[in-house]
C-alpha cells in the first residue's frame, strides 16, 4: 500500500455509455470530470506523482483504468477484461504502459482477467473469480504472478457482485476491510477482516494509498469503525462512478 505513483485516466464524455447491471440514470459527464479531479489530487496529496491520460471516448469504461493491467514490483501485466465492450482497452493503454513502468508482460490467454477482481498483498494475489474473470485467464496469469514471487490464490466472487474488489479492498499488509457477505465466504481468513457497516457495502470499494485510506463518501459508520481502529481516513465523493458500478479503487493503477 506504500505506492510513488499512480496512473489514471480522464472520465470520457461516453462515460454516460458505461456498463451496469442496474439502470439509476447515466452518470453526468462534467459532475464526473469534477469527482475525478478531486480523486487524482487527493492521491497527489499523499506525495504519488499521479499521471492523468486523455479520455478515450471509444471506451464508455475507460476511466475504470484497473481493470485492463495489473501492477507489481514495477512490471505491468496487461490483461484480458471480461465485457466485450472493454477487451479493446488493454491495447489502448498499452504504449502508455510501457512508457511508465519497467516493464510490461502481456497475459497471453483465450480466458478473461479484469483488474477488478485482483485483490494484493505483500505476497499474495488473490483472484476472484466472476462474470469477467474465468478460471481460463486465472490459470494462465498464475506463472506470471509465481515468477514476480507472489503466490496465486483463486477464489469465487459471490454470483450477485460485479468484481471481487467491490466487496473487499487492503487496509494495511494484514488488514481487509470486507462485506460480511463476501468475508463469509471464508476467503479472508489469513487475515484480519474488518466489516463495512450494515447497510455501507459500497464502503468496501476502498483504497489504501500511502498513509490515507480513501473511502467513498456516504459511509459515516465505516468511517468511523476505521477511524476508531488507527487509519487516517479520507471520504471522496463518488456518485457519478456508482452509477456505472465503478469506485475508488477502479480509478487508478497504483505502483
Ligand atoms: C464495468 O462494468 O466494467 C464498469 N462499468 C465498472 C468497472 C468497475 N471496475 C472495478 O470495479 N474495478
């Protein structure tokens, strides 16, 4: 969670297009340019030099930027996303990639990784799998993870929740901050698990960035649990990402 950089991309105007599982009304572009904004400079906040890429309006999900690579130990694995709709993305910011890591490594595979399901520690990688991510495409990314000295754990994404991440995110190196209900699961059990208050699942969808934990606004009771537990927790607003099923943590590429 200690990280010098983060990489993300501008919210495009298409974004109204993005992918949901529940219509609640397209997000309102400007309103999401403005939650954004304050994101990107939270994270420089914290010290992270923070690159922000041009919108890419063939991508309603671009902004969601985790999803198309995986970052460890200065290596970008470029992955396989799940929706038809975003499989062009991995392609698109591949050059950017290569530009700002040390080094890149395409997940060759006929499956599907999204980001979104990749949950790290220090020494491991928890994979859940989901509608995006196949165990075809966690198979093939194992060799890859083994060979950066992390192991692989697969894991299921419980049926009614879109990537493993938005029920779960790290609060420190053995610290999860989950659902109930996808820590019921018994996936977290190496860990100490922190429960979002009842009511607050969205919560989950946090990040821990240096020494903040950024928690989407909204979720006084989980802010407080944390709180009270040590963490320096900052709220941000993330209306116009929920409405397209996306949170904090989708936003950047953190390294
Ligand atoms: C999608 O359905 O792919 C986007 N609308 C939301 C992606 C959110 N990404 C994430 O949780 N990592």
């Amino acid at each position: 969670f200690t990280f010098s950089h983060a990489l993300c991309r501008t919210p495009s105007a298409s974004v109204t297009d993005g992918l949901r599982a529940e219509d609640q009304g397209d997000p309102d572009a400007s309103v999401f340019l403005k939650e954004h904004e304050a994101y990107v400079t939270a994270l420089r906040a914290t010290g992270a030099t923070v690159e922000v890429l041009p919108a890419d309006e063939a991508f309603p999900d671009s902004v969601f930027i985790e999803d198309a690579a995986l970052c460890l130990k200065g290596q970008a694995i470029v992955l396989r996303p799940g929706a038809e709709s975003r499989l062009g993305e991995s392609a698109a910011l591949r050059p950017d990639l290569e530009r700002v890591m040390n080094g890149v490594i395409d997940l060759e595979t006929t499956g599907f990784v999204d980001g979104g399901d990749i949950l790290c520690s220090d020494d491991e990688v928890m994979i859940g799998l989901s509608a995006r991510t196949n165990r075809q495409g966690a198979e093939d990314l194992r060799p890859i993870v083994e060979s950066l000295g992390y192991t692989l754990r697969i894991l299921e994404t419980p049926a009614d929740i879109l990537h493993f991440k938005t029920e779960s995110s790290l609060l420190d190196e053995r610290t999860i901050l989950a659902t109930p209900k996808l820590a019921a699961s018994g996936c977290f059990q190496d860990y100490r698990v922190i429960h979002t208050a009842e009511g607050e699942e969205a919560a989950a969808n946090a990040i821990r960035f240096n020494d903040t934990v950024f928690l989407s606004s909204g979720h006084p009771r989980t802010a407080e649990i944390l709180r009270k537990v040590g963490y320096n927790v900052q709220e941000m607003p993330t209306t116009q990402a929920a409405l397209v099923d996306g949170g904090l943590s989708c936003m950047s590429l953190r390294f």
